[in-house]
C-alpha cells in the first residue's frame, strides 16, 4: 500500500461537517468564528513516512473560500486542573448513548463534565435545564483525558459547544480520538500551571495562526505548541477523509 | 541432553495424545490392537525414512532448519503421512468410515467440521505440517547421532519417545499407512504448537517477516509493527499504516462504531474480514436499561448482516446460562477464546485491550471512529511508541500479586509515566507468572498512560495458547541491541502489598499503612481481577481465616469460564473445595453473572453499583471520582489478595495478616 499525496490544502472537514452543533447562548461573549484546518497545512508534511515516499502537493485543492476566514476560538473557558478522565468528562451511565445517533449526540453533550466533583467544581459546565455549554473553550492541567478509550469523551465536549481545549499534556487515546472525530482541536501549552493562571470565565482567544493562548480577562499571552502530527489527518478532516484523499478508500455514497 | 549420549531406543516414545479421552481410549485398547498400533508405526517410519532417502537407506540427510519445513523427499512422504491422519483417526474412533481427510488421488480435502472452520485451505495445510514436524522429529530419533540440528532438540523437548518403541527399528518393511490415534486428533487441537511457534511456520498469512536484521535493533513493540506494517525496520515517533490481525468492540462501543462505518462505508459496505472481527457484549448487560439492552441488539444485527464470525452472543439476561455464546469480559474472553497471539496486532474499542500484551502482542485501545475505519479497510494509522523497559527480578513473595506489581510502576511512573510509550515487562518474576497473572500486569498500562504493554512469549505462553488457536502465529522478541527509552529494575522481592487510594491509581501506598481506614464494601471483578486465578487467590486468603467477611464481598467473575472454575476447580490445600463453597462459608455474596460489572458504574441498577458515596477496595484498574458510581465514593485499587483480607477485618488490610 503506497501513500503518494499529502494535503497542502484543507478541504472540507467531512466528519465535522456532519455533526451538529448546539447553538451557544449568546448573553455570554462566547463568539464562534469558524475555524479552518487550512492553518494546519504548514505541518502538513512532518514526520510521515511513507514507502515509497513520494509525497506530491496536491495541484488541484479541493474548494475552499478564497479568503481564509480568521483561525481563532474566542469566547469563556473553563478551568480544570490535572488527570481530568474521561468518567469526568462522560460518566459511564451515560455511554449507553451512541454517538452516531443525532438525538443521542446532543444528549451526550448535555451530560458533558456531569463527573466532576462539585466540591472542587462548584460552577457547572452545562446549566442546569440547558443541554449546552457557554464555555467554548476548555484550560486543563497535565493529562487531559486519562482513563477510557470511549471517543464518548471528546464527542460529548464537542456536542456540548466545546471548540478546543487547551492543556499542559493529554492522555494519548483521547487526543487520538479530538482529532479523528474532529470534534474538538486538542491544543498543548508549552509551559506549565497556565491553568492555574486562569479561573473558569475568564475571556480568552485561542490563535491558531499565531499559535498563541490569549487570557484577556487576566491580560495574558501564552504560547501555544503547533499541533504537529495530527496536522495533517484534521488538515483532511479527520481520518476517513485522508484516507479518501490518498486513495486508501474509495469515495462514499 | 547431548546428541552424541542419545540413544532413541532408550528414550520412551512419544505420547500420542494428550487428550483425556483418546488416551483412555488407548488404555482401554485391547492388546492385540496396541500391539498391531506399534507394528504399524514401525513399518511407517521406516517407509518414510526411505521415501526421505530416496530408497537408499539411512544416509545423510537435508534437514536443516529451513528443510524442516521442505526437506527433501517430503513429496513423496506427503500422501502416506496424511493417509496415515486418517487411519489414525478412524482407528481411534474405531470407525472405518470415521476420517479427516477425502482423499482424491494426491488431493486431501478436510471433512472434519473442526476442520473445516476457517480456511480449509490453511487448515488442511496446518495438519500437513504438525505431521510433517512429527515425521521430522522421529526421523530425527532415528538419525541423531548424525544430526546436528537444533530442530531435534526442540522437538525432543516436545514430547518425550518411547524406548520399545523404537526396539523393532531394523523391521524397514514396505510402506504402509496404519494407525496409532496420534495426529488426528492433535491436528485438530494439540499441534506441536511449542515447536511450531519457534521454527517458521510454513505459511505466514502475510509476506516473510523482514523483521531486519540486528544491525538495526528493535524492540518487541517495534517489531511487531514493522512486520505488520511490511517494513523491515522503523522507528520511534514514526506514523505507519499497520495491517489489523483482530478488531474487537463490545456494547458500549459497537454501535457507535457500527454507525461510523455504515456512514462512511456505505450502508450495504461489508467488513473488511469477518473473521477478524470479534464482537463481545459485556459491559451493560444485565440491566432494564433500555438503551443498554438495545445495544446489545445493534451489534447482533450487525454480526447477522456481516455474518460475524465470532459473536458472543446473550438472548435471555435473565439467566446468563442459557446462552452457549456468551463469554463474558471481552478482555478475558478474547484470551480464553484464542484471539490473543504472539506476534500480532489487536485493536479494541476498550482501553484496557492493552491486556492482551500478555501474550507478546501489540494490543491497544482505540476510539469509534478508529475502530470503524479498521472496520472497513484493515488497517489503521499508529504512531511507533518508543519502549520503556521493566524488569522485575526476585523471587515473587507469596503475599504479593501481579496487581501489587503494576500498582507499584504505576506509583513509580506517575499516571503519565508512560503517555505514548510501550511498556515491556521482563526478567524472572515476569517469567515466573502464569497467562492470567500477566495479563494483570499488562491490562493495567493504559493507566500508566502507555499506549501498549508486552511481555515476551514462551513455553508457558505457548502451552495456554494449546488447543486455544489453530491460527499460525510467529513470536518476536526484542534485538540484544534494541534502543529502550528508560529501565526501570524492581527486586520484587523486596515489596510489599500496596493499594493505590482514592482517586487515582497511582496514589500508591502500602496497604499496611492504610489499616486504619474502614471499609464499607470489597469488590472482587473485572478484567484485572477477576478471572480464575484472582478469585483462587481470594479463596485462599478466605480459606487461611476461616472467619467471616465484615463487609458485603462482591463476586463478578469475568466470564462464563470463570465462573464454572469457581464452582467446579479445587481450591489448592482446602481438601477439594471449590471457591465457591469458600466464599459461601466466608459470607460473600454469590458469583454474580459475568460482565464487566460495577468496575466503571454502569446504569443505576447494575449489580454492586456505588449509589452512595462509601469506602470499597476493589480488585478493578480505576478509582477517579464517580468510577464505579458515586461521585464521592472512595475506592482503594488492591489485589486479590488484600481485597480479602480487607473484607474480612472491614479495614483496608494488608493480605499477610492472614497468608
């Protein structure tokens, strides 16, 4: 099996395309700007390997705007500190919902973080009587995601109207799983205690382009590390897609 | 033993089946007909010692390590060898119409169903080989002082001869087939698997292994994704397509997995290999919740629309006996079931799918979306860890499981420790541990973070693998000079029994420093704990009291198997009780039905759920808040051992106030 092209750019991210996002309240400063993956494309050719390794740019992009849209999350965050897992994030009474059932994805969302413990968090993530979020973008310590391989995890956060999160470190199942789903863009600082820095509705932007984490509410700026390999699987909109692109799967009804 | 002291006439002839009905069968023979079976051998062999001579008698011959799989004149053996198979069986059957093989002319065509699951193809050619290798070694009886090859000494080891046997070795007489009741039934289930996981078997269900050679080393991990990858070598950090030997899900992620590859695959797409793929209801089964039971009904629909070969089915939830299919845990289940081998890669929409490392494979967890990808195509994306190497020495102390051992890492590495690395277990205490106790070990990586866990197979890998598999499996072992990225060395004989306290698994502490903490519940389950042995070593904790539990004691066993051990198998030093008759006596309540149980929650009303908050040590892999319910429960990660222990003083208590 040979891979000979890699993406230059993004196409349309089909996966995410296809899933629905629950409108955000808008009392809240929580702005949506779509983000593209075409940010992604100058990573798009590190450390793959291929045999043989003949990676072509693609000469014919699939249609995109002709003007990038900004590559920016803005919007409230909200804190968590280390080792948040994943019975946190989705408690597994929950997982009897399938994710690829529209009623049942929205549902999951609703229940999203339902497992932290209210004595160390005492604000809720999801109003009580609302089924999503205001807070748009996550800030976690060290190894975001721990604990199950359920891709519940990041599809409910991604359900919920979560578009990132930003942590020290990430448990490599649940980082594996944000970007093959394309529900959330798993960001990593490069410095430690940043979360500590933070407090949940804080202001912040998160910055694709310049790759930078932006704490308005507490003026300030921390650097944010380039996502590297996944780059080019969310650049093709998740694995399936990039699959398609290199000729791995046919195209599909 | 050395060639040049071995005499084959001393030497006690092979025991031709190991199992329990064809040797009694055999014992129960008249003497004539086992005086005719040995006649009969005699003139075999010496007919195919002939055929591999070409007719010229003894001489020297082309076996060497590649002929064992070709040597020369095996064309000419072929037909009498599987004539032989099914003279063999009709006799052991004592039905002349009773065979395994049709023959047409030089065509073998296997009749036997056991046979002819799978490919029969591949089977047909699996029985050619355990004969073949049989020849081989009694060949080489006969030659050994003239052979140097370590392939008699390996199969000298398999089984041992017969020294009358050989007695009649000048009788050369005509080629015939006859009958001694060997192969045919070992074809079926008892191969010489021990030899043939060491030499290469005759046909590898991909291209030759080009494992590379030692000029570049690599450890197990590597290994296995370059062979499963068609690379002959590669490297930490590199993103490669690897080709999937088994995909499995379960319940809870079976349906969303199903409705991936429906979306993405098309709604009439079929699986990449039915036979590679194994569906296993386990986690929410014996519920009322609705959604749980209808799940189940999803992943049955797929397996009949896919034809699922191995679907482990359950109808009736009332009564989890009823349903032949059902196994259990898919983790313990897809071990016992032979899914788990050396060399290959598994891929399980459950984290702890990292438990089937025990067996010297890549075994990883993955997502939906990765799992329906795998679905369709085969293969997937994998990123080659780097290794981080354990080697636990000493001798294991008899208060101490393979649970303390991991918790121990775990406590050493941080829950982090081993975040996008591959954990390789080794050294003589790993060695020392049976197929259960290291699957413990392994199942609990992904807690360490690690993306995979190994341990290198050997005899006592292969021997659980028996009649299990009659899939082809080739292990491999990390390169002397193999880069690891870290070694961490524990004189296991120097620990002591830890917990690991609420709530993270690597909050490590010596169950003796906890003894002050009051417990309100034990649970003895999951796939970490509770599979045979775990609920073996409970019961001898509950046997060396005598006293009875102060604390409600749950008992989940893992699967169906295990929970018929617990009623049926003697408790070692109790005077033939079973562990079900000790936990009984001890006041725990009854094996409940197999699943995964209260180890991650589940819906409200699953059994030895926490539906309020209360202390439990617990013989499962996770203890963040809510894991198995309530949010502020408190659960004490233990051994078997010290979950007992715990459970019969209502305090979290280390195992040797009792062992």
């Amino acid at each position: 099996m040979t891979m000979a092209t890699t993406q230059a750019h993004a196409p349309v991210s089909t996966i995410r395309a296809s899933t629905q996002r629950p409108h955000c309240p808008s009392r809240t400063h929580s702005l949506h700007f779509a983000s593209k993956p075409s940010n992604f494309a100058k990573f798009a050719k590190t450390s793959f390997s291929f045999e043989p390794s003949k990676i072509r740019p693609i000469t014919t992009p699939r249609a995109t705007p002709s003007s990038s849209p900004p590559t920016t999350f803005h919007g409230q965050c909200y804190v968590l500190g280390d080792n948040i897992d994943t019975d946190q994030i989705i408690p597994a009474e929950h997982l009897t919902l399938v994710p690829s059932k529209p009623d049942e994805y929205k549902k999951l969302g609703s229940f999203s973080f339902s497992g932290l413990p209210s004595s160390l968090y005492p604000i809720p993530f999801i109003q009580p009587g609302t089924d999503s979020t205001q807070y748009a973008i996550i800030i976690a310590g060290a190894n975001f995601g721990c604990g199950s391989s359920r891709e519940h995890a990041p599809v409910a956060l991604g359900a919920a109207g979560v578009r990132a999160v930003v942590a020290e470190s990430y448990a490599r199942i649940f980082f594996r799983n944000s970007v093959a789903t394309g529900e959330v863009y798993p960001l990593e600082l490069e410095q430690e205690g940043v979360n500590k820095q933070c407090t949940t509705g804080d202001i912040v932007t998160v910055d694709l382009e310049r790759n930078v984490f932006i704490n308005h509410t507490k003026g300030k700026e921390f650097v944010l590390k380039p996502i590297g390999d996944a780059g080019p699987v969310i650049d093709a909109g998740g694995i399936f897609a990039y699959a398609r692109k290199t000729g791995m799967i046919s195209s599909v009804v | 033993m050395s060639s040049k002291e071995f005499d084959p006439r001393q030497v006690p002839p092979p025991s031709f089946s190991r199992s329990p009905e064809t040797r009694s069968h055999i014992s129960s023979a008249s003497d004539s007909k086992s005086h005719k079976l040995k006649e009969e051998v005699i003139k075999f062999l010496g007919g195919l010692e002939a055929a591999v001579d070409g007719g010229e008698g003894e001489g020297e011959h082309a076996i060497n390590s590649h002929a064992l799989v070709e040597p020369r004149g095996y064309d000419s053996a072929r037909v009498p060898i599987l004539q032989f198979c099914n003279e063999a069986h009709s006799l052991r059957l004592e039905d002349p119409r009773s065979s395994v093989f049709q023959q047409t002319g030089d065509e073998f065509k296997p009749l036997q169903p056991d046979f002819v699951e799978g490919n029969p193809t591949r089977l047909a050619k699996n029985c050619e080989e355990d004969f073949l290798r049989y020849y081989i070694y009694i060949h080489s009886l006969f030659l050994l002082p003239s052979l140097n090859s370590p392939v008699l000494l390996m199969a000298a080891t398999v089984v041992p001869p017969h020294a009358a046997f050989f007695s009649a070795k000048k009788e050369i007489g005509a080629r015939s087939s006859f009958s001694p009741s060997i192969s045919a039934h070992r074809c079926r289930k008892h191969s010489l698997n021990k030899v043939l996981a060491v030499m290469a078997p005759t046909q590898p269900s991909r291209a030759p292994a080009t494992t590379g050679s030692v000029k570049h080393g690599m450890t197990m991990t590597e290994k296995i994704l370059a062979k499963s990858s068609d690379r002959s070598k590669l490297e930490p950090g590199e993103n490669i397509w690897v080709n999937i030997d088994v995909l499995m899900t379960h319940d809870v992620c079976g349906p969303g997995t199903i409705g991936i590859f429906k979306k993405e695959f098309g709604q009439n797409a079929k699986v990449w290999d039915r036979e590679k793929i194994v569906i296993i209801p386990d986690h929410y089964i014996f519920t009322s919740d609705e959604r749980a039971n209808r799940n189940v009904d999803i992943i049955r629909d797929f397996a009949l629309e896919q034809n699922i070969k191995y679907f482990y089915d359950i109808k009736d939830l009332s009564n989890f006996k009823v349903n032949p299919d059902y196994k259990g845990v898919c983790h313990v289940a897809l071990a016992q079931e032979g899914h788990c081998r050396p060399g290959e890669v598994l891929l399980g929409t459950d984290s702890h799918t990292c438990n089937a490392g025990a067996f010297g494979q890549f075994a990883t967890g993955i997502g939906n979306t990765d799992a329906g990808f795998v679905m369709g195509t085969g293969k997937l994306l994998l990123k080659v860890p780097p290794t981080m190497r354990f080697v636990l020495d000493g001798e294991m102390p008899h208060h101490l499981l393979a649970k303390d051992l991991i918790l121990q890492i775990i406590g050493e590495i941080t829950v982090a420790g081993a975040t996008y690395k591959s954990m390789e277990f080794v050294g003589s205490t790993v060695e020392s541990l049976n197929m259960e106790e290291r699957m413990t070990l392994c199942n609990m990586v992904v807690e360490a973070g690690g993306k995979n866990g190994v341990v290198p197979p050997d005899k006592t890998t292969f021997k659980y693998l028996e009649g299990k598999t009659s899939v082809n499996y080739e292990p491999v072992y990390s390169d002397e000079s193999a880069k690891f990225i870290s070694e961490y060395r524990f004189d296991v004989s120097k620990l002591e029994p830890v917990v690991a306290k609420p709530h993270s698994p690597d909050k490590r502490a010596l169950a003796r420093e906890c003894k002050d903490v009051k417990i309100d519940r034990v649970y003895i389950g999951s796939c970490t704990g509770g599979k045979t042995e775990d609920f073996m070593a409970a019961a001898k904790v509950f046997l060396a009291s005598g006293k009875k539990v102060k604390v409600p004691t749950f008992l989940v066993p893992a699967t169906q198997k295990v929970w018929i051990d617990l009623y049926s198998l003697p408790v070692p030093g109790s005077g033939g009780k079973t562990c079900s008759q000790i936990f009984e006596e001890a006041g725990c309540d009854t094996p409940a039905s197999p699943s995964c149980g209260a180890c991650l929650g589940g819906p409200r009303d699953t059994y030895a759920r926490m539906n309020e908050p209360m202390v439990c040590v617990s013989t499962t892999n996770r203890n963040f808040p809510g894991r198995m319910g309530h949010k502020e429960g408190q659960i004490y990660l233990a051994s078997p051992y010290t979950a007992a222990a715990s459970a019969l003083t209502g305090y979290v208590t280390d195992p040797r106030e009792f062992l």
